[in-house]
C-alpha cells in the first residue's frame, strides 16, 4: 500500500484555527502595513498570489476599495472559499493575465513555497504596469536553506539572497522590515494545538518573518 501524502500545513484545521482566514502570521497586519505604504486607492487593479481562501482579495477591496482578484493552484482551497469574489484557479509561476495588467502584485507567505522563485518574480514582473508594486511577506532563514526539507522554514532562503534575487529580476527594493514576533506568536499557537510538531511546520527553528516591497522599475 503506498502511503498517503501529508496534508500541507495551510490546508490543516489547526491552522485555520491558529491563524484565521489568512492562514499567516500576523493575519491582515502586514497588509494593511503594505497597501497603506505603496498608496493603494479605489481604481487600482491588484493581485494576490496564492490567495487561499480569498481573505486578501476581500480585505483589499473592503478596505482600500481596489479592484483585487486572486490566484490560487489549490482545488481544496478554492472549495474551502466557497465561491469567494475574484478568486480563479491558476499557478503563482503561470498567471493567467497580459503584461502590465496590475497597479500591485501581493504575495503574503507563499514565495518560499515556489520550486522556481526566478521564474514566479519574472510572472509578478510581467502583470505588473511599469511602477507597479511587489509585496512580499515570508519566512526567511538565518542561514543557508535546508536541503530536501518540506517545511516552510525548510524552503526558505536567507533574507539578502531574497532581495538579491528581487533586485536580479527587475525590481528596486524600496522597504524592508523584521517581523519575526508575528511568526513566533502563529508559532506558539501551533505548539499549542500540538500542530507544530506534526509533518515539520518548522515555525520556530531558526526562521524569521519578513515583509518586503519592491518597485518594478520604469514609469507609469
């Protein structure tokens, strides 16, 4: 009998429970944070890749009242979201869209889980209109990358090789913040659930929490 793969973390209830819709730290904090500093107004068009059970896209369009759509590769999500506004079934790596579509591409703790983090930035890169916004928010180790690990601190990569790799893909790097406490309360949450143990979250070890936003260079 071939054994069954693990159900991903962000597909777990423990999660849902620990983190609410967004099912990330710090929920709609970094968010807010974002769409606030790249100025995000009514008639702005915005993506949020890997929109999960679609609670960027409505906070963007409730709250800063944008025109937001979201992608999401997860049927199990897309059910979950129970035909939530915007959301269509596509990879973060293939985006369904024409070049210089969107005013701002978000990316909230998805981009670790990429096999091919060039070629996603090289997407976000082409649906963005010259100008346009990058935001992203993620784990990132405080070393090299683990090798072969599953987890999301396994995938993820040291904070200068991520903005290295930004910068290399046409963007200018406009912010940068620690927000590694986020992560450790999501972390504490799910230690408590017992989850953080369960199929290697790997919260805790040697991770932190980033958010980033970047500018694709040119001119609107």
């Amino acid at each position: 009998m071939v054994a069954s793969a693990p159900v991903p973390l962000w597909e777990r209830e423990a999660l849902h429970e620990a983190a609410g819709p967004t099912l990330r730290p710090g929920g709609f904090e970094l968010t807010d944070r974002a769409a606030e500093f790249i100025g995000a107004v009514p008639g702005w068009t915005v993506l949020d890749v890997g929109a999960g059970l679609g609670a960027t896209v409505s906070r963007l369009r409730s709250r800063f009242g944008v025109r937001a759509f979201g992608v999401e590769p997860s049927a199990g999500q897309l059910a979950r979201a129970h035909g939530a506004a915007g959301l269509i079934r596509a990879r973060g790596d293939e985006l369904p869209f024409g070049q210089g579509r969107f005013d701002a591409v978000f990316c909230e703790c998805v981009l670790s889980l990429f096999d091919d983090r060039a070629g996603g930035l090289d997407e976000f890169h082409r649906v963005l209109r010259p100008g346009g916004f990058l935001v992203l928010s993620d784990l990132c180790a405080s070393g090299s990358p683990a090798e072969g690990g599953a987890s999301c601190a396994d995938r993820a990569a040291p904070l200068a090789d991520i903005a290295g790799l930004v910068r290399e893909r046409g963007f200018s790097v406009e912010l940068t913040e620690d927000h590694s406490r986020l992560l450790r309360d999501l972390a504490a949450r799910l230690a408590w659930s017992g989850e953080a143990g369960r199929h290697g979250c790997g919260c805790g070890r040697n991770a932190g929490y980033f958010l980033m936003i970047a500018r694709k260079q040119g001119v609107k």
